[in-house]
C-alpha cells in the first residue's frame, strides 16, 4: 500500500536519524515545502569541527558528553554540546524555500527548538511519539507552537506505544 506524505517524510526522518551520533537519542527531522518537495534534513549531534578532548576520532559520544553515560533520562541538556535535528536543518536551508511548509520531526520538540521553528515560517509540524518520549515534558513545546500558531500533527510509534 502507498504511504501518504506525513508517513514517508516521517520515515525519511527516521534514517536520517541514524547518522546520529548521539548515544542516549537519535532524531532526525525533515523539512519540505508547501509541494512536498525536500527541501532540508538534520539530525542530533556536535557542531560541526568539534574535536572532543582527549578522544578525537569517535563515533558516538559517550567519551566526552556527561549525559551518554547517565542512566537517567532527564539529565539536563545544559551540559550537552549537540545540536538538535530541528536546529541542524532550519540552519541549513533558506526560509524562503520551506516559508509555509512542513517539518517532520522523530520526537517531539523541546522547547528550544519550539521557539526556533515557531519562528521559522513553517505552517505545520508532524511529530513521532512513543514511551521514548514518556521521560520528557512533550507537552510545553507542542503547546509552544500551537501558541504561535503552527499546526501539530502527531504520529503514534507503534512499536513503542
């Protein structure tokens, strides 16, 4: 059966995601214009030329990054260099391409990157959530960007709901 637009741009999304290198969360976002057109992809992880000290070359970030070794969920970000997936692709596109369009986002927005999008132009935002999601405060970004007037749409992850 053919998948609709929100599930394929929410499954590219998903291996965008696997370029994380982020070993507690990876996401990955979309963004695609008012045609359906891609327009943007981005993902969590460092800035790009971050050297962590003393490791250099590393593929994950559980050398240098406190909250990758923590079991606890709820760690605060404060101390986490990672760029997250929404920032990553609004940084990388002009707004004039995704003025009115559509992001599609592996878990639900924080706060943060609720501002940065609400502020972004686009018209809607289609999230995944699922019990990965169940340590965080999901609802004060998604009512962040109702606030600012941007639609949410929010797709269920089966596997973990």
């Amino acid at each position: 059966m053919r998948q609709n637009w929100d599930e394929t741009w929410m499954s590219m999304a998903e291996v965008i995601a696997k370029r994380s290198t982020c070993t507690n969360r990876q996401v990955g976002c979309m963004i695609v214009d008012t045609s359906n057109r891609p327009i943007s992809a981005g993902y969590n992880g460092p800035p790009s030329g971050f050297r962590p000290l003393p490791v250099q070359d590393t593929n994950d970030c559980s050398a240098y990054c406190p909250r990758s070794n923590s079991n606890e969920r709820g760690i605060d970000y404060g101390n986490c260099v990672s760029v997250h997936a929404e920032m990553n692709a609004l940084m990388f596109a002009d707004r004039r391409d995704y003025y009115s369009g559509t992001i599609y986002v592996t878990s639900p927005c924080c706060y943060d990157c609720a501002k940065a999008v609400s502020n972004s132009g686009v018209k809607r935002v289609v999230v995944k959530l699922g019990t990965k999601d169940s340590h965080a405060d999901v609802e004060k970004g998604l009512a962040f960007l109702k606030e600012c007037g941007v639609e949410i749409e929010i797709m269920k992850d089966e596997e973990h709901v």
